[in-house]
C-alpha cells in the first residue's frame, strides 16, 4: 500500500487512515478445538468420573475419622469436575450454534467474547482444581502414613477399606490425567508447530 505524501511531510486530509482488525487467531483455534467431535466422548467419561467420586464420597460420609477431609475433598473436587464439564458444554454450544451457525458481525462478536470468558473461568477454574488435588494428596496419603486401618472402626485410625482404596484410586487417576493432558499440550505446542 502506498501513502500519498505531500512535499512538506504531511499526509494529506482525503487519505484514508486503514485501522487492522483485532487479532483473534487465538479465539479462533478454541472454536476450532471445541467444534472437535471427541468432546462427545470426553463429556459422558467425565460425568461417569464426577458420578464416581460423589457415590464414594457421599456413600461413605462419616466413615473416615482418622482423615474427615477425604470425603470434603472428593465432594469439592466432583463439584469442581461438574462445573468443568459444564464450562465445556457451553464452550461446546457456543462453537456449534452461535459461532458456526451464523455469519452475522453480532453473532461472531458475541460469540468470541463468550469463548474468552469461558476460557478465562475455565483456566480459573482449573487451576483451583489443581490445587485441590495436591490438598486431596495431602489428606489421603497423609492418612496412609499415619496408619489407616479398615478393620476396627472403634479407632481413630480408621477409615472404612473400600472408600480409602476409591479415594487413592481416584487421586492416582486424577494425577494421570493431569499428567496426560500437560504431555498432550507440551507435545502439541513444540512437535507439530508449523514452521
């Protein structure tokens, strides 16, 4: 593109000024990554995982005098769980229904702002739910050293068997997940990054 410069240094006063648009590539992989269809899969796996933690937690309630917070903790994490799959599902939504499913201005504008809230929650979000872990490890292989038992429930070393075993099932599961996904994006960023 050429100005049109007078002698004098000045831009003259019919040029027009060309403002760029904002960048939003960014915003435009997570419609692209949120239209991807294994969000079909990954939504169900979660509720059965979300589904999981509440029975064992809620079914033992009371159960687990040497560590009370075990039960809290995996209450807590379900909880957070349901609000990241529903964070997903709107993310979901807003890529399949307002973002694809219009070409109006409004509707794009109104689309990315949503995507970016929930991007920003859902980071929030995440990270909250991190931390929980590493307090569920806390509490959970704290009891494990402090000598849980399942057998005589008049101590206070007890925690009944079946909801411990769930409970390190569970926080060995989250861990690998976690691990799986920061491997997913660490591969994802530096493997197949286009030149």
């Amino acid at each position: 593109m050429e100005l049109n410069v007078a002698h004098n240094g000045e831009i003259p006063k019919n040029t027009a000024v060309v403002t760029q648009p904002p960048d939003t590539r960014r915003i435009d992989k997570c419609f692209r990554f949120y239209g991807r269809k294994f969000h079909l899969i990954g939504i169900p796996i979660g509720l059965v995982f979300v589904g999981i933690h509440l029975k064992f937690a809620i079914q033992y309630l009371g159960q687990c005098p040497i560590q009370p917070m075990i039960n809290i903790y995996m209450i807590v994490h379900a909880s957070v769980d349901l609000l990241l799959i529903l964070l997903n599902i709107i993310a979901v939504i807003n890529t399949r229904c307002i973002y694809g499913g219009t070409e109006h201005d409004n509707n794009i504008s109104l689309a990315r702002r949503l995507m970016l809230f929930t991007i920003i929650f859902t980071l929030v979000v995440t990270l909250f739910n991190f931390a929980w872990l590493i307090a569920g490890s806390v509490w959970v292989f704290g009891a494990k050293s402090n000598g849980v038992q399942g057998d005589s429930p008049t101590l206070s070393t007890y925690c009944q068997s079946d909801f411990y075993k769930a409970a390190v099932v569970l926080l060995i599961v989250n861990y690998a997940i976690h691990g799986l996904i920061i491997l997913l994006v660490i591969s994802r960023r530096t493997c197949c990054k286009k030149s």
